[in-house]
C-alpha cells in the first residue's frame, strides 16, 4: 500500500481542514491510484484526525467553537507558533464533517484506503464546557469518529475502504479500524524470551499491522533485527525514501525474500494468530497463523548460535537471531 501524506497541501488553505486536490489534479490522482491496483499495490490518503488549520474554511468557520481546551481553558495548538489547532472528536459536527470529507475524497479519486493521523496515540483530555466530556480522555471520541467514518464510507459506496490510524489503541477501541501503524518494536526492550513480542497483534489480528521500523522522516533505519521481528509476527512494515541508498543489502534482501511470502498466504496472516506455540527447541520461538486453509509457521532464533533442529517432519537450520518463514497445509505439508 502507498501511503500518501502531503496529497491536499495548499498554499492559501494548509495541508489539513478543507483537503482541497490542488497538486496536479483529482482525475491524476484517480489515474495515477488506478495504475498502481492494477499492478496489486494499493493506495492510502493522509487525513489528520484532529488538526486542522485556521486558514482553511473549516477553521476559520468553526476552529475555535470546536477546538480542544487544555485544564486551563485555553486551546490547544501545534507547538511551534504552528497555526494548526487541535478539534475536538467529541463534537458532532466535528465528527461529521471530517468523515464526509475523508468518504467524499475517497469515492472521488478511487482511494483504497484513509488515514487518521495520531489516533491511537491517546496523549490529550478536552476540558472544554461544550463538548459534553470534560476531562475526558480521547479515547470514546476517537471510536465515535471511526465509526463516523466507517458509516459515511459506506453510505459513499466505499465499503471496502480501510480505515488505518497512527498507533495502536487500547483494547475497545481494537474493532474499529482495519489497519494500524505501530512504533512498539523500535520503542521496546527485548522480553524475558530474549525478543520482542507485540501480543497486541496476536489478540487483535484481524486488525492488521505496519510496523515502524526508519525514524521518521531521518534517513536511516533502525534496527535491522526489528525488520526480521516484524516478519516473525506476521506485520507488514512502513518505508520510505530510496531503497537503494537508505537500506543496506541484508535488510533489501530480506524485505524481498519475506515480501511475497506474506502475500502468497496473507489469508493466513489475517487468521487466528497464536504467540510461542510448541517448540522442539528451546532456541527456536515459533509463531502460529492460520486463516482459510492455510497455515504458516514463523520461527526466530533467539539464540546467538547457529541452531540445527527437526521441524514438520524435517532437520532444518537457522541462524542466530535470524528468522523463517514456513507454510504447511492442514493435510499435507508444503514448504514455502
């Protein structure tokens, strides 16, 4: 999936609120998103979930009756003198007209998807009086616009559209999204087994994952170890900039091999997912995806040494803290 995040910048009216098509033209972005699915690839649009800038028409309409307020009463802003303003996603209107903008867009252009930037993250309360949450903490406003959004898609003639936010959000929240940006693996410490493990995708998986594994907008990666965790678990990963000079040879190689094997049995990967089933080595954690017939297992060498070992009915050899992926059938065994 292409993940497009400056699409709706606009000189006059900024890059969030009224998401005008001003860079080349709406029939180019449905040309050019139509071209990519026909090659399988498809394409997502950046929305922000709560700012919005004041010199948009929505912001300088309704910006200030509908922007979060800290304890103190005053509105909350993007640090930096930034003239974007936080929304509120307790309010109604708020609510309705960013998730008719978000379906309208995507019915216009054919998009595949839509992004809630920073939803999931859940680092803010609105104390404003009129919003009906005083206090309250995002997350109820956050599941009150996803399902807006769900509902205006679908009321578009956009069912099949996903809905992906920025992080992964608490628990209740799990069954309103279809896909999830997560900063877990770079941000955690190695567990008691000696790897990192996010039992958030085993408990949620349909709900599917792109791991954060480059800093940002810097260029560089981060640990290539991570990229092989995230294909131990079944996530796909988040990347940007030019292959061929941000990205050393190992990480290429492994994004090629592991790539198309995701594809092949994604049934499988969007199906019951279980953590550290039985192993026949201790060294060697193994995670369990199974989904229409398909089964794959995923197995990480936790170790610092080769180990060699039987697996499925054969010996089998892998690398310290590498990663394998491996398919079996139900009936019958078929190596991948």
């Amino acid at each position: 999936l292409i993940d497009i995040s400056g699409w709706a910048l606009s000189d006059k009216l900024g890059r969030v609120g009224d998401y005008p098509i001003e860079l080349g033209s709406a029939e180019n972005l449905r040309n050019n998103i139509a071209l990519a699915r026909k090659q399988g690839i498809k394409t997502g649009l950046y929305f922000e979930g709560y700012l919005v800038d004041k010199n948009s028409k929505v912001g300088t309409e309704r910006g200030a009756e509908w922007q979060i307020q800290d304890a103190n009463g005053k509105g909350l802003w993007w640090p930096g003198g930034s003239p974007e303003m936080f929304l509120s996603p307790y309010v109604p209107e708020w609510r309705e007209y960013l998730s008719h903008r978000m379906a309208s867009v995507a019915r216009q252009v054919g998009a595949d998807a839509v992004y809630l930037d920073e939803f999931g993250c859940g680092k803010r309360r609105d104390y404003a009086p009129n919003h009906g949450a005083v206090g309250s903490t995002m997350i109820h406003g956050e599941i009150a616009m996803a399902k807006d959004v769900r509902s205006a898609l679908d009321q578009a003639g956009q069912n099949k559209t996903v809905v992906y936010a920025e992080c992964l959000p608490v628990d209740v929240a799990a069954p309103y999204f279809d896909g999830l940006f997560s900063y877990a693996l770079p941000a955690s410490e190695d567990s008691a087994y000696g790897v990192k493990l996010n039992l958030w995708r085993f408990t949620f998986p349909q709900v599917r994952i792109w791991d954060m594994l480059t800093a940002g907008g810097e260029p560089h990666l981060l640990s290539g170890e991570d990229f092989r965790m995230s294909f131990w678990q079944g996530d796909g990963i988040w990347l940007k900039g030019r292959t061929g000079t941000w990205y050393g040879g190992d990480v290429l190689s492994l994004l090629r091999k592991e790539r198309p094997f995701l594809l092949r049995h994604a049934a499988a990967f969007a199906g019951k997912a279980d953590p550290l089933v039985s192993s026949p080595d201790d060294r060697i954690l193994i995670n369990r995806f199974t989904g229409a017939g398909d089964t794959v297992y995923a197995l990480f060498n936790r170790s610092y040494g080769t180990v060699v070992f039987s697996f499925l009915g054969h010996k089998r050899l892998l690398g310290p803290r590498d990663v394998s992926l491996l398919a079996a059938g139900h009936s019958k065994q078929k190596r991948d």
